[in-house]
C-alpha cells in the first residue's frame, strides 16, 4: 500500500492539512480525532512494603469528523476548534493528555483504500 505524506499545522482555533497526489485516487477521505493518553501507575510487586512501581502509558482515540474530498483537492481546514491540549489554571497551564490527530486515506473508483498517511498530531494557535 502506498503512503501519504501528510502534514499538520496548527492555525488560529484549527488546523491545516494538506498532503501529496495519489494516483488513481477518486477520493481521498479525511479523519480528525481526539487522542487521548493516560498514565496509570501499576505495582509491580505483590508484596505492599515494595514501592516497585512502573508506568503504562494508554491510548485511545476518537474520531469526530470524517470528510470526503474530490481526486484534485490536496489539502482540508479544520476551523473553530478548541484548545483541548491544555487548561489554564491560577496562570499555569497543565497538560490535558488530549491532542487532535489527523489522518488521510485515498481510495479507488472501486472504493477500494491504496494509501494511507500515519496519524499526525498538532496543536490549535490561539494567538497570532
């Protein structure tokens, strides 16, 4: 399968994409999702005296938007998206463990997917 060089940036409360022509594309399909990391701490001894701990990192993903674009459109915006990566409290910023994620896939006249990008992340500006 072919790859799609995809790129992702960050533009006032959205994001760009834009990415290379595949040939034979009908349609390429565009994903945004919502990535999600939590940490949790697991014991990894039985015995409760042994602070021997480790850390595992989850994913998970959800995707709010899927749009069609025709064979000769390159590139798509997201627009009026929120900042999910981090929240302002007492003027500091904690990190939220969410980012978006983009995703492109392109498909044949037979609906058929010949090539795919890998899930590019970015962060929405606030301040131009």
């Amino acid at each position: 399968m072919e790859k799609i060089e995809l790129n992702v940036k960050g533009v006032f409360y959205g994001l760009m994409a834009y990415w290379n022509k595949i040939d034979n594309a009908t349609r390429y399909i565009v994903k945004l999702k919502i990535q999600t990391t939590t940490v949790e701490t697991v014991r990894v001894s039985p015995n409760p005296k042994c602070l021997n701990t480790k850390q595992i990192k989850k994913k998970e993903m959800q995707e709010i938007a899927c749009l069609e674009k025709d064979r000769l459109t390159y590139y798509h915006t997201f627009t009026g998206l929120a900042v999910i990566s981090y929240e302002i409290i007492n003027n500091c910023r904690y990190s939220t463990g969410k980012t978006y994620v983009v995703a492109v896939e392109a498909e044949d006249r037979d609906g058929k997917i010949i090539a795919k990008s890998d899930d590019i992340s970015a962060e929405v500006i606030t301040k131009t």
